[in-house]
C-alpha cells in the first residue's frame, strides 16, 4: 500500500485492477448522479444528463430504481428541461441492454406521445417519447401489446402521417434531426407490419430521404 493505493494497481498488476474495477465504477455512477440530482442551474444539469446518459448507456448497472425514478419525474419539467430528460433516455436506448429497466416509464412517454402528436407545439417531445416507446416496445411483447392497445400509431397517422413533417425536419438541430431518422428506422425495422399497416410508408420514406441530405 502507497498513499492508500493498492501496491498491485501500483505494479500494474491486471488482477489488482479489475478487482478495483466495481469501487471505481460505483463511485463514478454516483458522482454522475448526484451531479445531475442536486445542481440547481438548468444549464449545468442539461450537461449532467448528457453525461448521465452516456454513462448509463455503457454501463447499465447504473441504471438503479432511483435513477429511473430521477428520469421519470424530470418528464415532469418545463420545456427545455423536460427535453433534456427525453433526450438522456434516447440516449440510454442506444444499449439495447439498458431498455427493458426504463420500461416502467412507458406510461408517461405514451402520454407524451399522445399529448406531442395533437398538440404542434410539443411534436418534437413526441418525437423523442415515440422512438424511447419504441425500442421498449421492441424488446418486451407485453409492452408491445399495451403500445397495440393504447391505438399509439393510429393516433399518430391520424394527426401528423409523415410523423416528422418535412418543414419541421428542415428547421431541426442536427442531433434532433438524427434522432428523427433513428425514430424512422425503429418503425421501420421493429415495428414494420404495423408501421406498414398504419403510416404512409411512402411518405416516411422521403421524409428519411430528405433528412439524410441535410
């Protein structure tokens, strides 16, 4: 032991780092977390979500109940806020590992699907709450059936058919913009009996057409 550090990390040795592996870890995931859960200023903790998100992504052991708990009441928030929480969850979704422990939200995100799709003002929070449905949909039949049920799709061809409207997509940042695409591609490859059966498949097309050139 030097100054508290293991001689093994010290010498290098490979055992003596993996075994310091899950403190390391632990204490990394709760920094993080903190961060995010205690910082008053909206700005800084936009930045702590981005690295919450990334984080968890990687290692889906952080993702604890109060995590999710954490996330869910951020949907809660005010626009640009609430934003940033959908936006650390579509994050999240990109380990398909770390789906399924967010799928207890899939009641407020259907909710915001919903709400995003009658109301133009909140589409682009629709957008987000529909591809993180999506991947959960994706993974769990159960949550596939609720999603059948709640008529979400329907809905949506009902109220906005391209999903992302080509004069919205034109005005977009280019992460929203790549998250669109990532929405199309989810509908497509997932979901595509009943994206075929409900949406205008052409449509969507040259919507993911046009984003892809921009």
């Amino acid at each position: 032991m030097s100054d508290g550090v293991p001689t093994g990390i010290l010498s290098g040795n490979p055992d003596a780092v993996e075994a310091m592996f899950p403190s390391v870890k632990s204490v990394i995931d709760g920094i993080v977390y903190m961060s995010c859960k205690d910082d008053g200023n909206e700005e800084v903790k936009l930045t702590c979500l981005t690295a919450l998100a990334v984080w968890v992504a990687r290692s889906t052991d952080a993702i604890k109940p109060e995590v999710v708990t954490f996330i869910g009441s951020g949907l809660e928030e005010k626009e640009s806020l609430r934003r940033g929480y959908l936006r650390c969850l579509s994050v999240i979704c990109k380990n398909a590992d770390a789906v399924l422990p967010i799928s207890s939200l899939l009641v407020p995100l259907i909710q915001m699907v919903k709400t995003g799709f009658t109301k133009a003002a909140q589409r682009l929070d629709g957008i987000y709450a529909l591809l993180i449905v999506m991947k959960i949909a994706a993974i769990d039949i159960k949550i596939d059936e609720t999603v059948s049920k709640e008529k979400v799709l329907s809905l949506i061809s009902q109220n906005e058919p391209l999903v992302v409207p080509v004069a919205m997509a034109s005005k977009l940042s280019v992460e929203d913009c790549e998250t669109s695409i990532e929405l199309l591609e989810s509908l497509f490859l997932d979901h595509a009996h009943r994206a075929f059966e409900t949406l205008n498949v052409r449509s969507l097309m040259q919507v993911k057409y046009y984003e892809a050139l921009s």
